[in-house]
C-alpha cells in the first residue's frame, strides 16, 4: 500500500491545448485538491491551424509567429486550471511541432519527431527524477489520434517512465465510446450547436471495456471551459459543446477517461491515486 505525501501528478501532452482539450478536468480537479499537478508540454505548436482570421499570419506559412503566441494562451489555460508547475521538453522552443506525417514541417531540424528518443526520454526523466511524481499520464501508443507529435510523446514518456524511482502508475488518457456516443446523441437533439455534429465514428474513441479508470470532472467544468477559451487560436468554444478548426461539434463530457498501463490499479477505478490512503 503506497501513501504518497504530498500526491503528485505529471502529465505530458504533445502542443498547447492538448492538456485542457484532453485532461483539462482531472487537472483542474487534482489542482483544486491540492495535489502538485505538473503539465509537460513537448512543443509549441507551431503548425497549428489558426481559427480567428485576424491572427492568420502567425502561422508558419507566414510570420511562424504561432508558437509564441499559443505560449501566451497555454500560460492563461494553466491559469484557469490552477496549474502553477509547468515545464516545455528540453526548454522552451528546443522541440518545434512536427505536423502531420508527410508534411515539410515534420523534415524541421527541430521536428520533435526528429529528435532522439534517448535525448528526449533524458530530458523528461531529468523531470522525473526531480519532481518526482507518483502518477503520470500521457496518450496511448496511437497518440489518441494518430499525430506523429502525440505518438513521440507516447514513446518519450514510457521509455522515461521505466525504473523512475517515483512513479507508480502510468495511464494513457482515452476518450470513451460510449460517452462519446451518449454524447453526441444529445447534441443532435439540439439546434443551437452551431457546429456539424459528426457521426460517432469521426471522433477518435477507445472501447470502454478498455478504460480502466473513469474521472468526475463535473465540478471542474468552468475550469475546462476558461481554459479552452484561453486557447482561442485552436478551439471554438460553446454551451456544452467545442469544436476545433475542422468545426466538427464535441460534447463536454463530465467525465474523464484513462487506462491504467503500469502499475496496481487496486482502488484506482474512478481516482489516479486510489486505493493509497
């Protein structure tokens, strides 16, 4: 039986915004909690697609001035969530967004796909080992998506993880199938989305047989919400909905979902740290 005091959790997202649009909640819950939350964001973005046109030439295509920017927006996203610990990979601006496979981006001497895995994993087990952190979440081996950048940091984080003397459970954050589904459900039922409500099959969901942990993050949905619209050049934000610069309309689920990949998940089915009090 472990009881770790004080708790700390460490998580590590690929871009700006992938901490609020995927773990936002639990971060917001942990923080509110008093657990030492830190987020560990690989790179800054900077091939994201831009919504509001009035800041189009930040992007890489013209001033490459967006990962500058979306840093700003990451700093007040953290802000909203009560995150006071956050550490770039490497140090700000040492990994640069790689884009989609395929793509002049990913060829960048910087690309964080580029990069080697060992520096990488060193890199981030350097944070480890100082900050010592008895949880730790990233993506599944798919990157949630299929993002060469959300792969990476999959890769980095379970080779970093292994024999770091701190950690005791690692999760992958997942999205339900059935949440999403149940979610998406409603939103056809409404007429204000202002978005297209995909079908089930267009938003990436994992089997919920799978999910092994399932997080409340119903009192924390202000929170996400602040936090999302601190990311203005990436998300679009509603009542009960947002949608990214495909426009495709995603519920705000209550809940947020994980899978345990190491360690005793005795206690853990609805909190990261069950089980060790």
């Amino acid at each position: 039986m472990i009881s770790p005091e004080p708790r700390r959790l460490l998580l590590v997202h690929a871009h700006p915004d992938d901490e609020t649009l995927t773990t936002g909640g639990t971060i917001a819950r942990y923080a509110a909690e008093g657990v030492e939350v830190t987020v560990v964001t690989c790179t800054l973005g900077e091939e994201g697609e831009i919504i509001p046109p009035e800041l189009a030439q930040l992007g890489s295509w013209a001033g490459d001035q967006l990962g500058g920017y979306r840093s700003g927006e990451l700093a007040a996203a953290c802000q909203a969530l009560g995150v006071t610990r956050h550490h770039y990979l490497g140090g700000i601006g040492r990994w640069r967004d790689s884009g989609m496979a395929g793509t002049p981006s990913a060829e960048h001497p910087r690309a964080f796909v580029r990069g080697l895995i060992e520096e990488q994993a060193g890199q981030l087990r350097t944070l480890l080992d100082e900050l010592r952190p008895q949880v730790v979440v990233t993506y599944d081996d798919f990157g949630g998506y299929g993002h060469p950048d959300h792969i990476r940091a999959h890769e980095v984080t379970m080779a970093a993880v292994a024999g770091a003397e701190s950690v005791a459970r690692v999760f992958h954050t997942v999205s339900s199938a059935g949440d999403t589904s149940r979610g998406l459900a409603l939103l056809r039922e409404r007429a204000d989305v202002g978005f297209r409500v995909p079908a089930d099959s267009e938003l990436p969901a994992t089997p919920d047989e799978v999910i092994t942990t399932r997080v409340d993050v119903s009192g924390h949905l202000a929170a996400k919400v602040a936090a999302l619209r601190a990311h203005a050049t990436q998300v679009h934000v509603g009542d009960g909905v947002f949608a990214l610069s495909n426009n495709l309309a995603q519920p705000m689920a209550t809940t947020e979902c994980f899978v345990l990949v190491s360690g005793d998940g005795t206690g853990a089915a609805t909190d990261l740290f069950g089980g060790w009090d």
